[in-house]
C-alpha cells in the first residue's frame, strides 16, 4: 500500500470516530501545513463522503484533526535537539495518580500526542502551553495535529496505547493548567447576586449595546465574554445570565445560539472568568456586602427551577393516533421519506400534498380530509419544477403554499433556519388554520448551524419542531437524505447524519429501486412506524405528461402513477455490500437473448416459452424493449406470423412495422 492510500485510509477511518479532518502537506516546505484553499476550517469535515472528496483533490496529503470541532484537547509532548518533553509529562502525571486510558500516539520525532476530550460544560481550551512543563503544550480549540495513522516524509503518527473509541474526558488539573495563571485566584463576591436593578440594567443593555455575536467574526469569544462580564462583573447568577442572553441576547447575534451551547457558554463564563464578583457594580465600587471567598470553578447546579412541566400520568387522558394518511404519516407528528438521490422523493411528496389539498383518496383507499400544505424547499426551482409537479399530479395551488425565504427586521433575505425561526412558522400556521400540513425537502438543508451528525444538536432542532407539531395537530413529513452506505445497519444504517433523525421522527419511510424492474419502477415502503400497524409496500413510476405554462404553450413534466402492492426487504435493497439479486427483468433480458440468438422466432411461441421458463409477459415485453428486438412478418403472406429477431437478424424476413394492435401487451 502506499502512503497516498494510507493516507486517506488513515483520513476515512478517523471520521468514522467522528473526528473532523482535512489535508495537509506530507512532504515538502510546507509539510504539516493545510493543503487547502482558503480557511481549513471551513473544510474540516467528520463526514467521511467528504473527506473523500478533499482527498480526491488532494491524494498525496496527510491528514489532520481539526481539535475544536472535533470536542479534543491533544497534549503535544515535544522531542527536539536538546529539548525533551517525555520526562515532564511522565513526572506530571504520576504527581496526579496517573492518566486514565486513552489514545497515546507516537511521532515521527520520537514525542507523543496524547487524546482527551473537551471538558463538558466548560469553555474549551484553546492552543498554548499554560502551567505546563517545557517542550509541552496543547492543541485545543482553533488548532489541529496530524492525526493518528497519517503518514509524512518524517515519518508515521502511530497509535501505540489505548484506542480511539474511548477517549478519556481532559482531567480537571490539566484543564487548570491550561488557564493563565491569573484565571486560577479565589474571586471576591463584592455585591448582591441577582439585585433587582442589575437584572434590568443587564437586559437592557443585552438589548442595545451588548456587541452581538457574528459568525465568522469571533462571535464563539465575543459571547463568553458577554457571559463572563454578567456572571463577573454584574453578580449575576448563571440561571439569571443564561435566561437574559437567551431573551433579549441571543436574537441579536447571527446566527442565534442553539440554547444548549449558549447554557455551555454561560457556565463556561462562571469557571474562567477572572475579576470579582459584582466588580462593576454600585456596591461593588463603594462598598457594598462583605468580600466572601467564592471559587472561580462553579458546578453548574440550577439552584431554581428552569420551568420543568411534569404531570403525573392520571392527569393524562389516553388519544389514539390521528393519520392523515392511515399507517403512514401521523397528525402532530414527524414522518420522514428517506431514499437515494433522483429516486422520487420530491415526485411522491407532491404527489401526497396534492391528495391533501384536493382532499382525494390515498392509494390504499382511504378518502384524505381537505387541508393545506406549507411547503419549505431548497432544491428545486418553484416556477419550472414545483408548480408544474403539483399541478400535474391534480393538487389545488390555492391550498399549497410555499415558503421561499425569511427576511428579520434589520437583516438580510435569508433561507429558514429551524433553530431561530421556527417562531415564526407556528404563528403563521396558527393565522392560516386551513393549512394543517408542513413539508420539509430536504429536511436537513434547514438545520441551521446545528451539526447533522450530532445528536445532541440535531435533538435540539427536531424536538422543537416536533413539540409543536403536537402543539399545533399539524403533519410534518420532511424529505432526508441517505449515505453511501458500506458501514452495515442495514436500512437504519443508511439514514444519513445522526441518529436522531430515525429516532424523533414517528414514522420513517423508505423509497427503493423496484428489485424486478429497478429502472423504472420504484418501492414506497414503510420501514419505521411503531404507531401503526404493518402496511405492505406499494409500486410507483414516473409517467411524462404536460401542464398549460406562460404564453399559451405547455411545460413538459412527469407525474407518479401508484402501482401494485408490494412489499421488499429493505435491508437487502440498501444494503450496498451485497451484490443485488437478478431481476426479472434481468433474467428475461438473458433468456430472449439466447432464445434469438440462431434467428427470430415466431412471437406465439416465444410468448408460451417465457411462460413455461417463468417470465412474465410485462417482463418480456420490458425486456424485447431493452434489447431494441426487431418485429417482422413473413415476407408476402397477408395473414403471416409475426417473428421477433434481434436487431442484426435480417436473413430472413425483411423487417416491417408491427402495426399497434399487433404489439406485445
């Protein structure tokens, strides 16, 4: 193997430890340097189709870990002329009992780089030596290493202890260490915490002349420090400061913090900021409680409630699930449509919002009451895609809606973000009640700056959304996307991004190239729906037709046409590492052609022959138009057989036009 494949091998298998990465030089001047264009941060990925993509770009380049995104701290233990680290960190260590297993990896210079995981609740450690011993330092947020099985003109990075699936948590005195000296004093309490006069003096200037946070423009450091003044310098406490920033903060930064990471900045602010408490405040500049002696690292403990709804289960009363469409997508909920791309995902989704709106019958049989469809998409074109798809499928455009941008006061036109507008979504719902339905293509082209394969941050996006969905008694059915599979789990397995995604979601469907006729004909099948009960699948194609356009002429497009009931193994169908079953088609398309191979034969008997070798006349017949068979008749008889031949036969029987009411049906 050489070390181009090592390279990425080592690349491909560090994100699948959901760790972000990108290339740098192996070789050369700038060995160990981004070999990319433009910020590397912004092309760190953990997603490994990604990664792939940069390595396509960039095959001879080692790869690195971006520290930050990846939620590490890497102890950098330095051997140079002169200069060794090994003996300070091994002293360090034993000081404090020892470490914890977790992954050791050797360099090329005969030092280490030792793994941890950010702190929780903590403000991440950046890069910089700290207390720590020579020769050492840490590579935190805004920094990367070359990771652990990259391969540089200097040599291998090489695990040699413990294992990247198990990471150990970055101990509490090293975290110390890694603060300025200054950050680690007692602080003074010189003020009442939480006074009346500085909660409102707080809001207000939260609302006004706080700086927001801007992405791109060191907003992550701009909102600890917001943090840090209000837990420091205004003697706030941290439920006090989280609940402000979220109120009268967090609308003004761009885009707005995920409530979760503001709670992680705020509790960050109260272990590391420096100064005393209440500092700036009346009291504190002329005398006000007596100094108490208050650690700068405070557990985060909510010492109120933050507004916990618990009910106990007799107060609830019992409701049976409410479908829209019976078994498939469930009022109040979310349902997810999961396939391959360009498989008819946006075609079925018109094709749904199209019975709602009419009010028309589902292919099972059920009547669907009346109602209308927001729709939020981001990949198709409205006027020469959408419109055209939802009026040739026979929906009523009065009923359907469709929400392009979202422009706040102040602020640019911009696509819809969940995490910050979903607000905005329930209020224009609750002022057009007719509209009982919201559909999401692609779901995940809406999550804002939540990362889609965490879960933690996916969760924080969906259960909104589902709450009010509940709320609301309104249907959400978004489109989400598959990987490329290769890793196992079967059809669960190929749901892309986190988790979370099959796990919110109430009823999860797939859509799947049809096994016996994959080219043309699709699957639409349920695959999770714990609230109903097992439905089989059913068949669809995709038929072209036109729709009236602008300027008296039409606008051609296709429409889904529903099938026979069937019913596939979903496993089996995305499971890419399998070599997929022949088709029936395949196999007719095999037999017709050694069936013809020694000249044509009369279409009578090819008929009663597929019959007796189990091939079906639709399977013929897709496959004599596979194979561009040519149909003749016998040269000179009126009342003549037809022959089917391959398209090189012609010794013969000259070849003819099958008139339409001769063809095969």
């Amino acid at each position: 193997m050489t070390d181009t494949d090592e390279n990425k091998n080592a690349a491909l298998d560090l994100t699948t430890k959901n760790l972000a990465v990108f290339p740098v030089h192996a070789s050369g001047e700038k060995v160990k340097c981004p070999a990319v264009t433009g910020s590397w941060k912004s092309h760190s990925t953990s997603d490994p189709c990604e990664a792939a993509l940069l390595w396509e770009q960039s095959p001879n380049a080692a790869p690195a870990i971006d520290c930050g995104k990846s939620g590490l701290v890497v102890i950098d233990v330095d051997v140079r002329p002169g200069k060794d680290g090994r003996e300070g960190w091994e002293k360090l260590a034993a000081q404090h009992g020892g470490l914890a297993d977790t992954p050791l990896v050797s360099t090329p210079s005969g030092g280490n780089h030792v793994y941890f995981r950010q702190r929780g609740g903590m403000e991440p450690p950046g890069c910089g030596t700290g207390s720590l011993p020579p020769s050492i330092d840490a590579k935190g947020a805004g920094g990367y290493v070359v990771g652990c099985g990259a391969v540089t003109a200097a040599g291998r990075y090489e695990l040699i202890g413990g294992s990247l699936d198990r990471i150990a948590e970055l101990p509490e005195w090293l975290y110390d260490m890694l603060r300025p000296a200054d950050e680690v004093r007692q602080m003074q309490v010189r003020a009442e915490l939480d006074a009346p006069r500085e909660i409102e003096a707080a809001a207000a200037w939260l609302a006004s002349d706080a700086p927001p946070a801007i992405q791109g423009l060191g907003g992550d450091n701009q909102t600890f420090k917001i943090a840090a003044e209000l837990v420091r310098d205004r003697a706030l406490t941290p439920e006090t400061a989280l609940d402000l920033m979220l109120e009268h903060y967090n609308p003004r930064c761009e885009p707005p913090w995920l409530p979760a990471d503001l709670h992680k900045k705020v509790h960050s602010a109260v272990g590391s900021a420096r100064g005393d408490i209440g500092s700036k405040t009346a009291e504190g500049m002329f005398g006000g409680v007596v100094a108490v002696p208050r650690p700068a690292s405070i557990t985060p403990v909510p010492k109120k409630s933050r507004g916990l709804q618990v009910q106990r289960l007799s107060e609830i009363e019992t409701e049976a699930v409410d479908w829209l469409w019976p078994n498939h997508f469930a009022r109040g909920m979310l349902n997810l449509i999961a396939g391959e791309p360009k498989i008819g995902k946006s075609q079925l989704l018109m094709h749904v919002s199209s019975v709602i709106t009419r009010g028309g019958t589902w292919p099972s049989g059920e009547t669907c009451s009346k109602g209308g469809v927001l729709c939020v998409q981001a990949e198709d074109a409205v006027k020469q895609t959408v419109r055209p798809r939802f009026i040739a499928a026979g929906g009523d455009p009065e009923l359907f809606a469709v929400l392009n941008t979202t422009k706040p006061e102040d602020g640019d036109e911009r696509a819809l973000r969940l995490s910050h507008d979903l607000g905005d979504v329930e209020s224009w719902l609750e002022a057009n009640p007719e509209f009982r339905t919201v559909i999401f293509d692609p779901l995940t082209a809406y999550l804002g700056n939540a990362d889609s394969h965490k879960d933690a941050e996916v969760r924080a996006v969906l259960t909104p959304l589902a709450a009010m969905a509940e709320r609301l008694g309104v249907t959400v059915i978004a489109v989400h996307h598959l990987n490329k599979g290769g890793h196992g789990g079967g059809a669960s397995g190929r749901l892309a991004g986190s988790a979370a995604f099959l796990q919110v979601a109430r009823t999860v469907h797939m859509v799947v190239r049809d096994p016996d006729e994959p080219v043309n004909r699709r699957i639409f099948q349920v695959h999770r729906a714990n609230l109903g009960k097992p439905t089989p699948g059913r068949s669809f194609h995709l038929e072209e037709t036109t729709v009236p356009a602008r300027g008296g002429i039409t606008a051609e497009i296709s429409r889904l046409v529903w099938g026979q009931e069937k019913t596939v193994d979903l496993d089996e169908a995305l499971d890419t590492t399998r070599p997929k079953r022949e088709s029936q088609v395949d196999k007719a398309m095999t037999w017709l052609r050694d069936r013809l191979a020694a000249g044509p034969v009369e279409s009578g008997e090819l008929e009663l022959d597929a019959k007796g070798n189990g091939i079906s006349r639709a399977a013929l017949r897709r496959a004599k138009d596979e194979l561009k068979v040519v149909t003749m008749k016998d040269r000179g008889k009126a009342f003549g057989a037809w022959y089917w031949s391959l398209p090189s036969a012609d010794k013969l029987f000259g070849p003819v036009t099958l008139p339409e009411e001769k063809r095969l049906q």
